[in-house]
C-alpha cells in the first residue's frame, strides 16, 4: 500500500515461499508502517533485519520455522506496538 506521496507504508508477503533470513531488502522502505511475513519458511532473524524503519508498528511473522532471533533485533523501533510471532 502506498500513502499520498507515493512510499510504501504497507507490504504482504504472505506464504510466497520466503526462506532463510528476512528478505534485507525490507531496509530499503524507510517509510514502512507494516509488514506480513506470515507463513513463509524464515527460520532467522537477524540484528538489523528491520534497521532504519523509524515508522514501523507492526510485524507478523507467525507460520514461519523462527529458531534464532538475535538479542539486538528490534532494537531502534519505538513505535513498534504488535509482534506476531
């Protein structure tokens, strides 16, 4: 979903077969507010897998494998308020 001006504020990537780590990719959407990672295969979340995105609130990421979450990985996100693992 994009906002008036045009930046991506939402994304869905809702079971397309994501595997590994989260997509770094994700770091190039400063103005990012929400993200569905919902049932993929991510077994691993990285220190600054969601580096630079001031503006998110939530992450969903239950249906995935998760076996590691690095102690620093949502460090930097204060307006974070929903966690779905």
């Amino acid at each position: 979903m994009l906002d008036a001006a045009g930046h991506v504020t939402q994304i869905n990537l809702y079971s397309n077969n994501l595997s590994g780590k989260v997509p770094a990719e994700i770091n190039t959407l400063p103005d990012l507010q929400t993200i569905n990672l919902e049932s993929n295969q991510i077994s691993r979340i990285d220190t600054g897998a969601f580096s630079g995105l001031n503006y998110l609130r939530t992450i969903t990421l239950d249906g995935n494998q998760i076996s590691t979450i690095d102690e620093h990985t949502f460090d930097g996100l204060s307006g974070l308020k929903n966690l779905d693992l």
